[in-house]
C-alpha cells in the first residue's frame, strides 16, 4: 500500500493529561484516522503515571510495530511498547529505563527515532527486506542526564526488535 502512512502523535497537555496515538492516512497525508492508543491517557507529573511522549515507531516486519517513548511523569524513564496488528491495539508500556540509561541512574533517552536496516528511507540500495523486517533495529536521538547542557546525540542498536538494546554510544 503505498499511499498508507503511519504516524505516531503527541496528545500532550490537555487537562492536565497526556498520551501518545497512533494514527494511519490511505491518502498518501492529506487526512488521518485514529488508530489507536499507543500510551495510555494519563495524568501528568502524577508519580506512577504512564502519561509518556516523544513517540518513535518503526516496522518490524510480521504485522509487528514497536514505539520507544519518554515519560512524561517523572521524567527520568525511557518506554517501549509493541502492536503485533499494525497498531490496531498496543501491549501495555514497559520501562526500558535500566537497558538505555548509559551508566546513569537518571539518564533518558529523549526525542528518539528508530530505523530498521532494512528500511527503504534508512539506506540508498538497500537490499534487504523490509516487509520481513531484516536487519538490526537503530535507535538514534539524546541521551539526557538532566537536562540541559547534558544532552548528547546517540545511538542505541537491538539485534533482538527491542527485546533488549545496547548503548548509548555518543556521536559527538
């Protein structure tokens, strides 16, 4: 289908609660439906909320979508989560946290982006198949201590769809 477009938003600040969606355009963009929840609504800056954003999916090939997002809570943890549908439906957030934290016990992962190798956008002549999901799992963005002038630009890497990642390595 290549007029289908999947895009992930941010339904953030709205009476005191946030979540994350999915929604899909057979248009090629000119309008999208709602698909589904890919966080939950949740109440804000509320200890133990699963309000999360800073959503970044990716096709994994067999029907299967993976989103990594960032808490938005407590701001010190890193989610991911998996549709096994095409993001009819999405398993509950679990906390990634203790697999991205580079070493540190308040690190994040923040405004994360994820790429398969096999991605046709990812790498000009790419020969591996994408509809099957080939190739190694890229997750690119800042890794954060707190904030500020402890932001770096990184990468992450699962050869395993997220089951479990390795990282960060710095690219400054």
């Amino acid at each position: 289908f290549p007029d289908t477009v999947y895009m992930a938003f941010q339904y953030f600040h709205c009476q005191g609660r946030s979540g994350t969606f999915l929604a899909v355009t057979e248009d090629n963009g000119r309008s999208y439906c709602f698909q589904s929840w890919i966080s939950p609504l949740a109440p804000e800056n509320t200890s133990g909320s699963l309000a999360a954003f800073e959503p970044a999916i990716e096709y994994l090939g067999d029907r299967t979508i993976i989103a990594v997002l960032r808490d938005n809570a407590g701001r010190t943890g890193t989610f991911q989560t998996k549709s096994t549908d095409m993001g009819l439906s999405f398993a509950p957030l679990s906390d990634i946290s203790d697999q991205v934290d580079g070493g540190a016990p308040v690190g994040m992962w923040q405004r994360a982006r994820l790429f398969k190798e096999s991605n046709p956008s990812f790498q000009y002549g790419n020969r591996r198949d994408y509809a099957a999901g080939e190739g190694r799992l890229w997750g690119f963005g800042v890794h954060s201590i707190g904030g500020g002038y402890t932001r770096k630009p990184c990468a992450y890497w699962s050869d395993s769809d997220g089951e479990t990642w390795s990282g960060p390595e710095l690219l400054h």
